[in-house]
C-alpha cells in the first residue's frame, strides 16, 4: 500500500516543487476509502486505528511541512492544504492529526539548534505537544524538572516527541511573562484516556502527565531566546519555511481541512439529489426549487472559503520567498480566517438541512464530517468574533487585544 516519497533534495532556498504534492494529492484520494471504513472504529477507539497509524508513518503524511534539512518534505503551505482538504475528504480526524503534527514538527524546526538536534539528530520525528494549561519547570543542575498535565495532545500516539508550554518556578534566572517550551520524548510521559467528546473523536487529544522528568538545558526554550523567530545566525537555517510565521500558517492551513470535509458533505448531499420529497407532491429533490437554491448557496459558500484559502496561503508561499508580512496584513487575514469559518458553518448546517433527520443517524458518514467540523470550527484560533476585532482595532487604532505573534 505504501508510496513512500523521499525528501526533495537540492536548494534549501525554494518550496518543494509541487509535484511533491501532486502524488500526495492523488494518493489521499485514492486512500479515501481506506480512511472511510477505518474511521468508526478510529471514533471508538478515540484515535487512529493501527492501520492508519502505519500509513500515515509510511506514507510521509507526517512530514509534509518539516525542511528538507531536517528530513522532511518541505511543502508550501499552499500544496500541504491541497494534501490536507483531500485527506479530510476521508476522516476529518486523520487530518487533524496530520495538521497538529506537521505543524507542531515544523514549529519545532524554528526551535534553537540545540533542540534541532535533540530532535531531529536521527531524522524526522513526528511531533505533538500542548501549551495551555502549562506545566511547570525547575532549574537543576545541567537542566530542568519537568512536571504537569497536558490535555488536549491531539496525536498524541503517532507523535515520538512532545513540545510542552511550562511557567518557571523558583528561578533566578531572567523571566519574560510568558510560557516556555520544553521538548520531551513521549515515551516519559503517561497517557492519560481523557478524550470523551462529540467530534474529532479519532484524534487522540489525550491528556500526557510528565512527573520529574528530567530534560537537559538543551531542550529548554524559553521566553527571551529567539525561538520561533527569523534568526540566520542559527546552524539549522535556510528553509522558507524559516521564515514563515507560525500562528497564521497553523491557522490558515489547518481550516483547509474544514473545508476538505465540508467538501464531502456536499457530494453527499449532491449525489442524493434525486431522492423524494417526502411529505410533499414536489417528487425528487432535484425538482424543488428551494432545495436547489440552498444546494447552490452552500456549493457557493465552500467556493468562497476555498478561494480565500488559496489567497491567504499564497500570501503565505511568497513570505517563504522573502516578501514582506506586515502586521496590517496579519490582522486583516486574521479576519478572512473568520470569512472562511463562517462560510464552512453555515454550509455545513444548510447541508444537514438539506440531508434531513436521517442524516443525524451516528452510522452516517455525513453525522461524522459535520460533528467533526461542528467542533474544530470553535477552536480559538478559529474564533471569527475574535479575528474580527482583531483587524478591527488594527483599523479603527484601538488598544490590540492580543499579541501581534498571535495576530
């Protein structure tokens, strides 16, 4: 089953050419019905089944945003959301899993040389982590001790290593306000089976618990070094993805997968145009008018959400390149995140509508895009209230009501 793809060689300076992508495209396509039998019992299990953990190893599906330095595929953000709309198409939750660890992996990539190293010394690796709530890290000798509870670690069983947010306790070192990050094989920690929810089911967003896990100073980031930042001093460097920044590319590309399930909400809805009416004397739905204007308005809606992808990403391809980013520009695409999730939802209910009381059946393949994009659509960063007032107050002057490295 597996057509593994090596990782592209050459210039550091340039993209993976798309035809990188263009096999991976077609091969989530064809991987579509294979991600389609194994997701109910991947919802059950609450994270991919041992089938899809191997093809998603096998595959590369798990190194697609990772540098070529390091490994990796080294796509655009453009070409890994094209993979990504496809593989959703056939488990939502698959590629959720797929996006927080590629974007997790790539973060990781932006880390200090140090941590490069630690992780990546021996290859790709996959990597999964959480943020908030933070544990907590005590300075020792040569390292830290690490303690906490880390919910959410979406891909937390693909993943070998964990990037944690931390808060510093009795430190005197300097201190910037903030949550360090902390890199930790995951065979230290403890999985906790906490994910009991109502979509994204199969994504293993368990909870890790780390107990006086010791990580040499190394693998410590803290707030006032330069991780995550444009830095060529750094041995590790080269990449576009080097210069990206990291909350509008996890953003932007990980609602391509949304839209990729909504995608599949309306084949569905489509392919049932000739169905009846029930209740009425209009016969097939294909013969009401209403029914094809709401077909027509949730077909317009994706197009829309897709179009403003392709615009965002692009933006994002050419920052790769070196174009400039400015912060006018990240508060106005911050607001056309919450364009596109407003799109996705309501086409994902005018499609439920449209289905009909059946569709909410649980062994119903639509039950599961729509549940799974029900949820992911309220992600904080998917906000659209939030990315509205954001751009907002760019606008009108305002005081900001989030970091510029959240915009």
């Amino acid at each position: 089953m597996a057509t593994t793809l090596e990782a592209p060689t050459g210039q550091t300076s340039a993209w993976a050419d798309s035809t990188v992508a263009d096999k991976l495209v077609e091969r989530a396509r064809e991987l579509r019905p294979f991600l389609m039998e194994q997701a109910p019992a991947g919802e059950k299990r609450r994270n991919p089944t041992p089938e899809v953990d191997k093809m998603l190893k096998d595959e590369g599906f798990l190194k697609m945003l990772l540098p070529a330095r390091l490994g990796g595929l080294g796509l655009c953000p453009t070409d890994f959301s094209r993979v990504q709309m496809e593989v959703a198409k056939g488990d939502p939750a698959v590629s959720w899993v797929i996006q927080i660890i590629n974007g997790t992996s790539w973060i990781t990539s932006l880390a200090p040389d140090s941590v490069q190293d630690a992780v990546f010394g021996d290859g790709p690796q996959p990597v999964c982590g959480a943020y908030n709530p933070p544990g907590k890290a005590r300075k020792v000798d040569g390292g830290w001790i690490i303690n906490g509870a880390w919910p959410y670690m979406s891909g937390s069983r693909q993943a070998t290593w964990a990037q944690q947010g931390v808060v510093l306790e009795d430190y005197d070192g300097p201190v910037v306000p903030g949550i360090s990050m902390c890199y930790i094989p995951m065979d230290q920690f403890e999985i906790k089976d906490t994910w009991f929810v109502s979509g994204m089911q199969g994504t293993g967003s368990d909870t890790a618990i780390g107990k006086d896990i010791f990580i040499p100073d190394g693998q410590m980031v803290l707030m006032d070094e330069r991780a995550g930042q444009i830095d060529p001093t750094k041995k590790h460097f080269g990449a576009p993805s080097d210069l990206m920044p990291a909350v509008p590319v996890v953003r932007t590309t990980g609602i391509a997968q949304l839209i990729g399930a909504v995608e599949a909400m309306l084949e569905i809805v489509t392919a049932d145009s000739g169905k009846p009416v029930i209740t009425t004397t209009i016969g097939p739905r294909r013969g009401s008018g209403a029914l094809m204007h709401d077909l027509g308005e949730a077909a317009a809606l994706v197009h829309t959400a897709k179009t403003i992808l392709f615009n965002l990403t692009g933006k994002l391809d050419r920052v790769g390149l070196g174009e400039e980013f400015t912060l006018e520009e990240k508060a106005r695409d911050r607001a056309a995140g919450g364009q596109m999730i407003d799109a996705i939802h309501k086409a994902s209910e005018s499609l439920m509508f449209q289905a009909g009381s059946s569709a909410f059946s649980l062994d119903k393949p639509i039950n599961r895009y729509w549940r799974d994009i029900s949820m992911a659509l309220r992600h904080i960063q998917n906000i659209p209230t939030i990315g509205y007032e954001i751009h907002g107050r760019m606008l009108g002057q305002g005081d900001p009501i989030a970091p510029p490295g959240a915009y």
